[in-house]
C-alpha cells in the first residue's frame, strides 16, 4: 500500500476543511514547493472600477481575489520565498516532509482567515471609504493552533516522490 504523503493529506483535507472556497494546488517539483491557492469572489454591483495590486483596473461584474500558501522545502538550499509574495510561507524538511498538525493547523486557521477575508471583501466593495482589501494571516494566532495540536505535531508526512 502506498504511504500517504503531504500532497496526498493536503489535497484530501483542503476537502474536508475548505469546501466551501475554490482552491487549487500546485505541485512544483523542480524547486520542491507546494503551493495552496485560494480565490474568493464577490459580485461587484455597483461595477466600481477596481484597482488590483499591479495597478490594473477592472470593472467586471464579478471580483476575484487570488493568493496562496507556499510549503517550501528548507533543505533545497534555495533562497526562502519572499513572504510577501504569498499570504503565508511555511516550511517543511525535505524528504521527511510535515507533520499533520502543521497542515491541519494551516488549514483551519486559513477557514477563518477566508470567512473574515470574504466578509471583509464584501465590506470593501460597498463601502466606498474602504480604500483597500488584503487578507490577513497572524503568525501567531496560527502559531496559537498549532500549539492546540499535541501529539500529531510528531506524525510526519513525506514529501510525495515524483
């Protein structure tokens, strides 16, 4: 039987914890990442012409919101993503992979911060003195989760071989 790997646990508990978003995930296996891409939308009634962060305007019935979480494997060598290209950055140790409780933690932290985030979407689109809309990951209230995980923080999952 084949073990289970943390792309497999990954991609099986994003649908279990995160249905109700639209997700993706994205396997690059040249430079050993994983990354978790989460969009939202809201519908943009009054057609407000929207700025995105590159500075390009949209007028589009509906809004999307792209970002992501990149697992990034510490061992490679290669420089550390820069963290403000991604909503989260999180590492993992090469071939012995992450432990269950780093993703499972990630994921239910991520629920929250996509419910509030899609509230906060909304909030931006009708309300005309909100200039700005951006999701929020608190390290430490993740860092707060994981703490809660006990035991499973010592149940690795390996990185998937290709």
């Amino acid at each position: 039987m084949k073990k289970e790997t943390m792309l497999d646990y990954l991609d099986k508990q994003i649908d279990k914890q995160l249905s109700e978003f639209d997700t993706a995930i994205d396997w690059d296996t040249r430079n050993h990442t994983i990354e978790l891409m989460v969009r939202l939308f809201a519908e943009n009634n009054a057609g407000e012409a929207i700025d995105d962060s590159e500075g390009i305007s949209s007028q589009e019935e509906i809004i999307e919101f792209e970002d992501g979480i990149l697992f990034f494997n510490t061992e490679k060598g290669k420089q550390e993503p820069n963290p403000e290209d991604f909503l989260a950055v999180i590492p993992f140790d090469g071939k012995k992979g992450i432990s269950k409780a780093v993703i499972d933690s990630v994921l239910v932290y991520l629920n929250d911060v996509l419910t509030d985030g899609l509230d906060d979407l909304l909030e931006f689109l009708n309300n005309p003195d909100k200039e700005f809309f951006e999701l929020i990951w608190d390290e430490e209230e993740y860092k707060n989760i994981l703490k809660q995980a006990g035991t499973d923080l010592e149940i690795y999952l390996p990185y998937p071989s290709y």
